[in-house]
C-alpha cells in the first residue's frame, strides 16, 4: 500500500507542501520547488492550490533524523 501524501517535516521551506511532494514521488525537493516556482508564474491558481494543500494535507507523524 502506497503512503497517503504528507507535508514534509524534514523538508521544508515555508510549509513543506513541496517537500511532501518530493517525499512522495521520489524526487528532490529543490526541483520540485524550482518548478512549482516557474508554474506558478505561468498560472497564478498554483498559488491557491499550495495554500489549499497547506489547508488540506497533514503534517508527516514525527520529525526524522
């Protein structure tokens, strides 16, 4: 069974919505944020879908060292 997607407690930046998003495809955090980054100055709604996701998606249980 695949793990539901998290916030990341260990990467992240402002909420950690795209080091959840790294964490849960595999990637490097700093890609997805690049991206996303570029995204969203195409298309202004990532910025709403962040702060939904922000809302929306919990935080990972526990801190990882």
């Amino acid at each position: 069974m695949p793990q539901p997607l998290r916030r990341s407690r260990n990467q992240f930046i402002l909420f950690g919505v795209c080091g959840g998003i790294a964490e849960f495809f595999g990637l490097q955090a700093s890609h997805v944020r690049i991206l996303w980054f570029i995204l969203t100055l195409f298309n202004g709604t990532l910025l709403l879908l962040y702060i939904g996701l922000c809302l929306i998606v919990p935080y990972q249980d526990s801190y990882l060292n």
